[in-house]
C-alpha cells in the first residue's frame, strides 16, 4: 500500500473525528429550530457560556467577583474548595436549565407567532448578552478544562496501523471519547423527538404557534425544555471543545463552522447535523491534504463554507431537511 494512500486514511480518521465536534455544536441549533423555527444564533455562546460555567464551579470561583470587587474595594476571587468534576456537570446543567427558563420568560414568551427575523435577532442579542454576562462571572481569562476525559494518542490505534500499515495513526483518545458520546447522544434525541409524547408537541410547535396552543401544548413549556435540552448539547461540545482547545471566548466561534453542516444536513434533521458534520470534517481534511500545498494551505479556513454555497444553490434544503413549498 503506498505512502501517500496511508496517510490519507489517517486523515480522513482525523476528519471523521473534527466532524463529530462539529455536529455536536449543529445539534443546538437543529433541536431549537425544530421546536421554534428559530435559528439560534447564540447556540456557540452558550457553548461557551456552559464551559466558562463548568470551570468556574469546579475551581471554586466566586462569580461576578471582578464586579464585587470593583464595587465593595474587596479582593475575593475563590471560595476556597475544588468541585468534583461530576458534581459541577450537574450544577453546571442546573444553571442551564435556569437559563433556559430565563430566555423563555423574559425574551421567547414575548415573541410569539413573531416574523423568524425578528426571533433571529432577538437571539443576536442573547448571544451578545451571555457573551457578556460570562465575562462578567468569570472573567476574560483563558482558562484549562479537566474533567478526566482521556487525551493524547491511542496507542492501541498506532500500535496496530503501524505493525498493519508501517504506519503509526495519530488518533486523538478525547476525539474517540468525542464520536461515542455524540453517538449517544444522536440516539438518544432522535428517540426522544420521534417517539415522545413531548417529541411531537415540539414538532407541533415548530410548525405553528397558535395551533399548538389551540390543542393545549404549552409553549411554556415546550421551549423551556428544547433550551434546556439545547444547553445541555451545548455543555457537552463546551466540555470537548473546551478540553480539547481551552476555555476562551473564541470558543464561541465555533458556532460558525456549524452553519455549513446545517447546510449540508438540513435545518430540521438530528442525523443530517452528525452527517453534515462528518462531511465537512474529512471534506477540509482531504482537500486541505491534497489541494492545500498547491493553493498555500490554509484551505481548511474556507473549504466549508465554499461546500455550503454549492448546497445553497443546488440543494437549499440539505440532504436531509424538509423542502418547504410556499403557496401564495
């Protein structure tokens, strides 16, 4: 088998598993739009939001403490103790939910049977505001993520290609733990969206308001849920991402990259994001490997959002959301 050949097995590995991150951030915003037909465009901070939060418990950091001391004269930053790394998931959930109560009664029930662009802005200005807020409680430092997900390489994996193929893979063991849990996860939300009680109602939601609200389904209700289940996605990529890369404001970028595998997966499908996700991860790792030297790299920046303009003009709906017809 020659060289070049392995080497491209290794990345398309390598792209198997950026795509997996990827799909995790998408899956927020599939799962508010189909409840809501709002796209979220705060999904990326609330990723960030959650793992400022997570970090923030776990080195027992008291919140809002630059404000504190800014106002009283004080200098108080720690309560003193360290969290266990499952109990501050759990505590970190918890805010979630609280946020997610939060966007419903103070902004979402306001806004009801409201123009999508009017939903979308208003949740430019969330993602404004927790980028904000998350500055305020925990300060603009970049901060280390530990909850004791393995990392490094598997050596099990680059035993056994080096002895079949010469050649040693280089497979991350927290892109591994990545794949599994989003795997999960994609199992779990499709089960829950098809075949719950609470599934259907939030697809009633999405596809209108005032009829949902004429069968008894509660709006209330239902959209506190998909924020709470959509921050809870998003503590999840925030937990990989932010072990991965670190915690810092640029995390909330990654938002972009997931617009592209909603493209290409459609706005209304949980498959399609973790399929869109996974063509776009090996797509920027093969070209970046193979067109890249002879363009001057850095293809990887772009590539996406090219692939995604092929998909607007050819196929607008992805390959797995619904075509939707307008009669006038």
């Amino acid at each position: 088998m020659s060289e070049q050949l392995v080497y491209a097995m290794e990345v398309i590995l390598n792209g198997l598993m950026a795509g997996v991150l990827y799909a995790l951030v998408a899956l927020g915003f599939v799962l508010i739009f189909k409840a809501s037909g709002i796209f979220n465009y705060a999904q990326g901070v609330m990723a960030l939001f959650a793992a400022m939060t997570l970090v923030g418990i776990m080195n027992g950091q008291v919140p809002f403490s630059h404000l504190i001391n800014a106002i009283f004269g004080s200098h108080i930053t720690q309560f003193g103790w360290q969290v266990p790394a499952v109990i501050a998931i759990l505590l970190t959930m918890a805010v979630m939910v609280l946020l997610a109560w939060c966007v419903q009664q103070f902004v979402m029930r306001h806004l009801v049977n409201q123009e999508p662009i009017i939903l979308f802005m208003a949740t430019i200005g969330l993602a404004y505001f927790l980028e904000g807020v998350a500055d305020l409680m925990w300060g603009s430092e970049i901060k280390s993520l530990d909850v004791g997900l393995p990392q490094g390489i598997n050596l099990w994996i680059d035993e056994t290609t080096l002895n079949i193929f010469g050649y040693g893979f280089f497979i991350d063991n927290l892109d591994i733990v990545a794949t599994i849990v989003a795997a999960l996860l994609v199992i779990a939300l499709v089960a829950f969206s098809q075949y719950t009680k609470q599934g259907r109602a939030m697809r009633a939601v999405a596809d209108d308001h005032q009829a949902a609200l004429s069968v008894g389904i509660s709006l209330n209700f239902i959209w506190v849920m998909v924020w709470s289940v959509a921050g809870f996605v998003a503590l999840v990529a925030g937990i990989m991402w932010g072990t991965k890369s670190g915690v810092q404001f640029s995390l909330s970028l990654i938002a972009l990259k997931a617009l592209p595998v909603l493209m290409l997966g459609g706005f209304t499908s949980i498959p399609g994001a973790i399929v869109g996700g996974l063509i776009i991860g090996v797509g920027e790792k093969l070209f970046e490997f193979a067109i890249g030297p002879l363009v001057g790299g850095a293809t990887e920046n772009w590539f996406a959002y090219v692939l995604a303009l092929i998909f607007l003009v050819f196929r607008p709906q992805g390959l797995f959301g619904e075509k939707i017809i307008e009669r006038v």
